[in-house]
C-alpha cells in the first residue's frame, strides 16, 4: 500500500481532499485521459441557501498525483438550466460520461421529472445545454421521477441510463411533482447515439425499500444515486 501511495502522491493529501471552503457532495468520479474528475452537487457553507443551490463545479487531479487537485471552474451554470431556476431549487447529483462522438455529456435532473443533459468538448466544461432524455418522438421522457443519473457507455458505444429514488415508506408529499411517478424499483434504460433518445426502457433493476421481500435485497433495497460501472465484464 505504501508503494502504491508513494506513485499517486506527491503531495501531503488528506481527508478532505477539496479545500475546506468547497462542498460537493454527490460526488462522481471519473477519469478521462491521465485526469481524475470528480463532478458532484453544490452546497454552500451553513445550508443557508438550502439543497444544492450552486453551480456545477468540476475539480480534478493528475492521476500520477491524486493529492494534487485544482479547480478547473464552473462547469455548466445554474443560469443556463432551461427551466429557469429559482434560488430555492435543487440541481443535484450529475453524472458525465464520453460518448461515441467523442463529446461529454452531463446528466442531471433539478426541479422537475425530466433528466437534463448539456454537452462539452472537454471534460472541464463549459458545458452547454443539449436537450432532455427523451422518448423516440422526441417529447421528454417525464413519466417517471429521473432522479439522480448515472450513465455507462460500454465498449460497443451503446449507452445506459439508471435513475431512482426508492425510500421506505411513502414519498413525503413535498417532494412529490405533479405528472410523474417514484417508481418502487431503480429503473434503467439504453439510449441511443444521440445520447438521449430512449430506445428501450424503463426497465426495473434493483427492488427499493418498500419491495424487497423475497428478492434477497433484504436490508439493502435501492435508495437513491445510481453511479453505474463495468467490473470484469459485468455491469
């Protein structure tokens, strides 16, 4: 282990690794060239302003360095969310990946039921808005709470889309939007190389809470944050 930390830091590093004036919770990594990135909510000092009420920041490190981080700037904006963001409203856990045109692609869902998507030739952003995930006649797919994306690209191009939001017990009615569901299983779907049209989907994957019985994911039923990855060739 020691020999393993002497290659990835150079730099005294410890937690918490961002500087103690910085919030991002939700944290995703991702490594994209010799860099790892890590994109996440916005949270502020105190809570004063409420749930995720920043900008998406995007930090990063040398992978040959991992204690050496930096802020790379603002990565997409509140100020260019089409829905036109009051400061009391949520834009949470993003996810971005590189698609098969080469481009990254940010996933989010703020207010409403649908999941925004912004694109950007860098990883680092800035980012720019894209359109929603959407069904095939081009209407945004609202059917179903897109809460929390995560997003894999596997190696034959083709992309997946995991959203959910499966507490115990009943959804506290203000959380609730007025046209959508929270639906009792994580769901998936494939998108196609647009990187946002649904081709198939939703499709049940992990049992929340309230449906576990049986399925052996007693206990440990889905939640929330869905932050899918291939191990091994599983995914």
């Amino acid at each position: 282990m020691k020999e393993v930390m002497n290659k990835t830091m150079k730099h005294r590093a410890m937690n918490p690794y961002l500087p103690l004036y910085e919030y991002i919770p939700d944290g995703e990594p991702r490594i994209f060239g010799d860099r790892l990135y890590v994109y996440g909510s916005h949270d502020y000092a105190g809570g004063a302003l409420g749930f995720c009420p920043g900008d998406y920041m995007v930090w990063s490190a040398p992978l040959d360095d991992l204690g050496d981080w930096g802020l790379d700037g603002v990565g997409f904006p509140r100020s260019k969310c089409p829905e036109g963001l009051k400061p009391d409203d949520a834009m949470a856990a993003p996810d971005v990946v590189r698609g098969v045109d080469g481009r990254y692609y940010l996933y989010y869902n703020a207010t409403k039921n649908n999941c925004r998507i912004a694109v950007s030739d860098r990883p680092e952003g800035p980012f720019e808005p894209y359109g929603d995930v959407c069904n095939p006649d081009g209407t945004s797919y609202v059917n179903s709470k897109m809460f929390d994306p995560g997003v894999l690209v596997d190696d034959d191009g083709k992309a997946y889309l995991y959203v959910g939001f499966c507490m115990p017990g009943p959804v506290p009615e203000w959380l609730k939007k007025p046209g959508a569901d929270y639906p009792q299983h994580s769901l998936g779907f494939e998108l196609a190389s647009d990187m946002k049209t649904i081709v198939r989907g939703p499709v049940p994957i992990i049992p929340g809470g309230n449906v576990t019985a049986g399925t052996g994911f007693e206990g440990h039923g889905f939640y929330e944050a869905s932050s899918p990855r291939k191990i091994n060739g599983c995914m």
